[in-house]
C-alpha cells in the first residue's frame, strides 16, 4: 500500500471520527452535523410555567457537542435558542420564528449520512388535536397563534434526508396555568408524530414511514413534570453523563466513542434509579421515560477522550505496521475500521483483537492473516442454508399474497423482506443488491427465490440472526408495509400471545410491577386458582429474589441461579418465573406485617384467565355480578374474547336468570377484541335469530353468521357499555344487540375496527393476516381506516341517541385503573390501617346503565298483565 492512499486513508478516518461519521470500506464521505438547541426557562406569559433548568440544560448540550474533545462541533452548525441572551455562546431569541427556520435549516441541508440532533427543553400544551411547543413569544390563550405547532414542526421536518437523527425531549404537555381559559384533552396516538415522520395519509400504496436511523428520547410521557436535580434536569444530566462517557461500555473494551444505542442502553440502567432516589411521591417514583426508534440507529454521537487518546495511538501504530509490511487496501481498510470503532457482531470483534495484536506486535504478519483466515472463514454461509432461508420467506410471502384482503405483488413483498433485513442490521445494500431491487416486481419466482439467497448468503454467519431472527426481521418488515392489523409474530411473541387466544398460559400465575420505592417486584394480585395463589401468595407482597434449581424447560442448573429482583427489568424476571408445567421455581417475598421473608417454592401448572368479570370480588375471591340485587340489575364485564369465553358467559347468563335477573348491564369498554366465533356465540346468546355479522373476504363468497332462538337469553333488557377502545369483537356484538334493538348501546364511540385477521401458523411463528372486513346486520360500515376517519363518517358503533357520555382522558384513564383494581385479588389478611386508601371513583357510564334499567324494570312492573281471552 502506498504512503499516499494509507495518509489518504487516515486523513478520512480523522474527519469521520470527528465528524461522527462512521467508515466504511467503500468509501466513506465525510459527515456533517447540524444541532438544534431550544430552551425556555421562564415565560413572558404568566400562564405559563417556568422550567429553572431549561436554559441550563440546553447551554449544557452546547459545550459538550461543540467540546473540541467530544463531537467538536463548529458553532456554525449549532443553532441554541434561548429565553434569555447568552453572547458567550451566540445564541440566539427562542422565538416562534427562530425556531422554525433553526429546523427548516437543519432539514433543508442536512444529507443521508449527516448527524442531526435536536434537543426541546421547555414546556407544551394540547392544541386542537394534536400539541404545540411553547417558546418565547407564546402565550398560552392564543398559543394557536404564536406557539411551535407540532404540525409546524412536522412540515419542516419532512424534508429531512438524514439516516443519523437523534432528538431529546423533555417536555410537560400540561405545563400551564388555565385560569379562566380551557384546554382540550391531550390526544396520546398524535403524541411525537411530528419528529417520527407524521402519519401516512396514502393508504392505498401500502408506504410506511421511512423512520430508519430516527430516535426520540424522552424525559417522561409528556403529561406530568419530570424530575429537577440541583443544576440540571434528571434526565439531561443522565444524558450529558452517557455522552461524556459513562455509557461507553458496547463489546469488551471502550472504543472512545458514544453511539445512540449506548446512550440509551445508559439511560434505560441509570435513570429509573435515580427517578426512585429523587421522587418523593410514588407519582414522581413511577416516572419513566421513554424511546421511540426506527429502523436502524447505531450512529455516533459523541467521543470519550479518556479512551481516545489510546485508540489514535494505536491506529498511528496499525497504520506504521500496514506501511512496512505492506497490508493491502482491503486489509488496511478493515483493521482502520475495526480499531477506530468496536464492530457489533462478536466475530468482528475477535477480529478487531487480532487486529490489535498485530499493531502491539503481539503477532506476526503471518499469523495474523491466517487468524484473520479462520475467523472469516467462520463467517461464511452455506449455501443450502441460504436456500431455506429463501424458501421459508417465498412460502411466506407466497402464502400472504393469496390470502390479504387486498392485491398484492410477489416481488413488492420479497423487496420489502431485503430492505428490510438490511435496515434491521444497519447495513448498506451492496450496488448488485440494489439494482435488482429496482427491477423487483418484474422478477420471475426463481429469481425471487435466488435473490434472497444471495442477500442471505452476503450477510454471513452472525450471532444477530441467529435462532430464527433473518427469517423474524424479513417477515416483520415485509409484513410492516401492509395495513396496521397485520403482523408477523415471531416464535417468542406467539408464545406470549398464546395465553389472549388460548385463554391459558402455563406459569404461576401472578401479574407483576415495579415496587417504586424499591425498584423490585410488586405482586399486584395472584389469578385465581393459580399456583402461585393456591401456595399463598398475595397482593401487595415484594418479590426480592428468584431462584431457580431448573431452568424453564426443566433443565438442572448448576449451580442454582440466584436473581436478585432489585433493578431487574419486568420482561426478564417474567421469562424467568414462566416455564413449562410441573417444574419448580422458587420466591423469596416480603410481606408487611410479617417481620421474616416468606419463601415459597411454586410448581408451574395451566393457569386460566379470567375473562367474564362480576362488580366486585366474593369473599372466596370469585365474582358477585349482582350490580343492584334489590333491583335485580346484573353485570357482567368481558375483558377479551378467548376461546372460553362464551363458555364462561353462558354460564354466569344461566345462572342469573335461574336467580330472576330483570335487567343486565354487558360492559364490553377497553375490550380490544379476540377471536371470531366467540363474538359470535356470545351475540347469538343475547338475540332470537338473524344477522349476527358478515364477512366479507377478498376473494371467494361473502359469509354470514346468523343466530339462533335455542338457548338465546331475551327475557331481560339490556344496556351495552362501549367506549373508543371497544375493538373488532366487541364491536361486532354491541352492532349486533344495537341493530336488533336487544341492547341499548351506551358510553362512547367505538374504536373502528371492522377487519377480520386470520392467523396463519409458519415456521413456529405465526402470520396475522387482515383477509377480510366485517359488516353490522344493518349492512352499515365498521371499519373506521376505510373512510376519512371524520366524526361524520359512517364507522364503528355509535352509542344510542341520548346515551352518549363521553369521558375527558382523565376520567378515562382513572375508569381504567378503577376497573383493573376491581381485578385484584385483596390480601384478607392486611390490616385496615395497612391498606391504600384511595379516593372513591364514580363510574359516569355505568350509574347512567344502571339508572336506565331501573327506569324499564319499574315501568313493566307497571304495565297491566296480559290474559288469555
């Protein structure tokens, strides 16, 4: 190798490191950032509240991304917006305008492979529909006016190219003061949409939102205030210390830079934390903050100078060894890669040591290349393996082409899988790649088929699409252009699902949360007749610790694995405590009141959920569905429909009208839907005869469900509760009992789902496929994705004239809680003292049902008897 390409090599590399760009053996260009800071400490506005740190934090940001020794940004490219004047760092007014053309700036100039951050540290509010930023100049009353629309944002960040986008936000949609003014309810699906790209409003050209390399970080959910330390905000000063830093930890050893998976791999372990140590009411203790992601974002945002100064020595070191001993390019090219940045894959990572023996002089030229040979070697795929990857998917694709509601292209499907996979894995489509991809709708089959070997074969033998993964990252990702109710679920995610379907799951049957002020495992309530609840595990007890002899399959460990729950993550210890049936794990769990942990070992069994829900808990913790039983009004609430749920639902029927129930309230609010022929049987139980529903597929003839008078419940009025969670099944049997006059339908608009989904089984995953849409008796729409989604349109069930009682999103979250509270299981045991007290919540809805039903079981008490003449 030359002295001019290997000076030519290195000058490239400097400029990426510096620019946090990351080299690549085809060439790379250099990166250009653009940062965007915005903070608002105190507001002209009284109305609106101050935030002390806003400034402070943002100023924060300011010298560490233009820190020579960090990501040594130019000023030139850094855009600070202040409330108040800072020369020193040339910002500049935080106004409405200023802020717009700051992001108009970043977005008309930045280019695919050019960092873009953007940091928002202030306070917000609802506007309309969606929400808007307050910046100098606003005020709250006509923030419509001078307020950052998150429209307004949405529309200048539309044009932006860059695959390297990393926002950070922490802001408080709820921070001001009404006063005598009103502000609508925050509308929680619009959240954020505005930097993740907007919605697709092209539906019909199956284009989903290209959010590859976009990452929004958040303080919190955006509707309470997040945490102040003594200089900075929490979360800033969580985030300014992973950037200096703390966070790089990715592979064996610091690499010297900091990139966004790190940043939030440190905020995810360091955070929660200190969100515990700092609240002082469990509201505060229970903030969390959040990470929306697209595709692929491994890109670097920052440098560690406490490692930097070893790596450039080293690579001064490499270089010297590839000068005398004269490596080649490729070689050259792939250790400068390797020892600037730490690879992912493992692999590359034994590499990357082979790599640094070379340049310690630890090994000799010779030995390394054949290191290097075998380690390579190690990489390839075979090619048969190749081929069945490339069949599965075909069969995939093949199988989702015949059977989706709507036409689609075998090579659109195929393409999408590549893309995809290389998006996934933040790769770079090879040239050859990408020009087939051009052409891949006019691709014969075999091609196809060769196309995704050839894909598979290039990306190797890696640990990241091991265990079925090419197969879930094509899939998820071809399967993620269609419509919103079709997915893939890969193997781990069917198993965890099975439980909804199935109405079952094998376990010990308690549901879990995070202790706030002790970051371990809070028992909410053992299900009942479970393991767990039958070894005498109750509400309110903290897990500390889990031991396992076996593991879930019932495999010996040995030694035994000893999980202390005290920041273990949720998702981990549920793996950890599910397993097959008969094996044994045990619980070490304390209890208030009782001085000495208690240490239960619990064998896993069939643990069935509960679907057909009463008022309130019976003293043995069964159901009383008696809602007024002066009156003889029962409830009964249906969570999902499982498979034996009309089963469970025929029963409790049969036996409140063996008691003499006059009147039933059905609620069916927040109840997301289930499977097919449960909604079925459950309308066909409550109507005479007729329509119960209409399928209508793609292809092939429409099919209607009719009822029966057999076994059909009709002696009682009827009152349906719905609400806009009230999904797919639910709304099939509130249209049912609304079109036949058996129900009146009360509550809210329903959410709008009127597509049926079909499960395929593939390969130990399972394919949702939307295949048809489903039709009301009356022939009316449900679907609301099918129409312009207006409140004019013709979608979803609409509660009966009179009876519409819509909640605000508070009342509605709080119905929520209200009613999983009713859930638990209560510890008998706890002393009245022991016990939360909460204030006392009024169900709107339910009291209007109730009231209605008395008003008709009155009035035919009134109405003369009929007789025989």
């Amino acid at each position: 190798m030359t002295k001019a390409l290997l000076r030519g090599v290195l000058g490239i590399l400097a400029l990426a490191v510096a620019t946090a760009g990351v080299v690549r053996a085809e060439g790379p260009k250099a990166s250009q950032p653009y940062v965007v800071l915005v903070g608002v400490s105190q507001y002209a506005d009284p109305q609106i509240l101050p935030r002390p740190h806003a400034e402070a934090d943002v100023k924060a940001f300011y010298d560490l991304f233009t820190d020579k020794s960090r990501l040594g940004v130019e000023p030139s490219q850094v855009k600070l917006l202040l409330g108040g004047a800072d020369s020193k760092r040339q910002s500049e007014p935080a106004t409405h305008a200023n802020v717009l053309k700051a992001l108009h700036w970043a977005a008309a100039h930045a280019k695919r492979d050019d960092l873009v951050v953007v940091a928002f540290v202030g306070q917000g509010a609802p506007l309309g529909e969606r929400t808007c930023y307050f910046v100098s100049d606003s005020t709250f009353k006509d923030r419509d006016k001078n307020a950052l629309a998150a429209s307004e944002i949405e529309q200048e960040l539309k044009a932006l190219k860059s695959h390297k986008v990393c926002v950070l936000l922490d802001v408080n949609f709820k921070g001001f003061d009404t006063g005598k003014d009103t502000a609508p309810e925050l509308t929680v699906e619009n959240l954020y949409q505005e930097f993740l790209g907007g919605k697709d409003k092209d539906k019909d050209k199956n284009k989903e939102r290209d959010l590859t390399g976009r990452v929004l970080i958040l303080a919190n959910n955006g509707m309470k205030p997040s945490l102040e330390g003594k200089e900075h905000g929490l979360f800033t000063q969580v985030v300014l210390d992973a950037l200096k830093g703390a966070a790089d930890k990715e592979g064996y050893e610091p690499d010297g830079v900091v990139t966004v998976h790190e940043l939030i791999e440190y905020v995810d372990k360091t955070l929660p934390g200190l969100v515990i140590e700092t609240g002082k009411t469990r509201e505060e203790k229970e903030q969390r903050h959040f990470v929306l992601e697209g595709l692929s974002s491994h890109f670097v945002l920052s440098r560690n100078p406490a490692v930097t100064a070893k790596v450039q020595e080293r690579l001064d070191k490499f270089a010297k060894v590839a000068e005398d001993k004269g490596l080649s390019k490729e070689v050259t090219e792939e250790g400068l890669n390797f020892l600037g940045r730490m690879p992912k894959l493992k692999a590359q990572q034994t590499l990357r040591k082979a790599y640094q023996q070379l340049a310690d002089g630890e090994l000799t030229v010779d030995d390394f290349q054949a290191e290097r040979a075998k380690i390579l070697d190690g990489m390839k795929y075979r090619r048969a393996d190749a081929r069945g990857f490339a069949e599965k998917v075909l069969t995939a694709a093949q199988t989702i082409r015949e059977d989706y509601v709507k036409e689609l292209n075998l090579g659109d499907l195929v393409g999408w899988a590549v893309r995809g996979l290389y998006q996934r894995l933040d790769e770079t489509i090879p040239a050859e790649v990408e020009q087939k991809l051009k052409d891949v709708k006019e691709l014969k089959e075999s091609d196809l088929r060769d196309l995704l070997a050839d894909v598979r074969q290039r990306l190797g033998s890696r640990e990241d699409l091991e265990k079925h993964k090419d197969i879930d990252f094509a899939l998820g990702r071809m399967m993620s252009h269609l419509d919103p109710y079709t997915s893939y679920m890969d193997p781990e995610t069917v198993r965890r699902s099975k439980s909804q379907i199935e109405g079952n799951f094998t376990g010990i049957g308690i549901q879990i949360r995070k202790d706030p002020a002790r970051d371990m495992l809070l028992v909410v309530t053992p299900i009942k007749d479970s393991p767990a609840y039958k070894a005498g595990i109750k509400a309110g007890d903290v897990i500390t610790e889990i031991r396992r002899e076996v593991d879930s399959q019932g495999e010996p460990l040995n030694p035994p694995e000893v999980l202390p729950t005290k920041g273990l993550p949720i998702d981990e210890a549920v793996k950890k405590i599910l397993g097959q049936a008969d094996t044994q794990v045990k619980l070490k769990v304390e209890r208030e009141g009782v001085d000495k942990p208690l240490e239960f070992e619990i064998t896993r069994g069939t643990v069935n959920i509960e679907s057909v829900l009463g008022v309130r808990r019976t003293d043995d913790d069964g159901w009383d569905y008696w809602i007024d039983p002066q009156s003889k009004i029962g409830y009964i609430r249906l969570l999902e429909f499982a498979r034996n749920s009309d089963r469970d639902m025929t029963r409790v029927v049969s036996k409140l009208q063996k008691a003499g129930v006059k009147g039933l309230v059905l609620d069916l609010r927040f109840n997301p839907g289930g499977l097919l022929p449960a909604a079925v049987h459950i309308s066909d139980l409550f109507i005479e005869d007729g329509t119960i529903v209409t399928i209508r597929p793609r292809v092939g003839r429409e099919q209607t469900y009719y009822g029966r008078p057999e076994g059909s419940a009709l002696d009682f009025p009827m009152v349906c509760l719905v609400n806009g969670q009230s999904a797919s099944g639910s709304e099939i049997v509130a249209a049912c009992l609304q079109d036949h006059h058996r129900a009146v339908i009360m509550g809210e608009r329903s959410y709008g789902k009127g597509s049926v989904q079909n499960i395929q089984p593939f390969d130990k995953a399972q394919l949702r496929l939307t295949v048809a849409s489903f039709w009301r008796p009356s022939g009316k729409n449900l679907n609301k994705s099918s129409t312009a989604g207006r409140k004019e349109d013709t979608w979803g069930v609409t509660p009966d004239k009179g009876f519409v009682l819509d909640l605000s999103a508070k009342e509605r979250d709080l119905l929520y809680d209200h009613l999983r509270d009713n859930e638990i299981i209560p510890n008998r045991e706890a002393k009245p003292k022991e016990k939360e007290k909460k204030a006392d919540f009024r169900d709107r809805q339910l009291e209007m049902a109730v009231e209605y039903l008395r008003g008709q079981i009155k009035t035919a008490a009134q109405a003369p008897s009929s007789k025989a003449g």
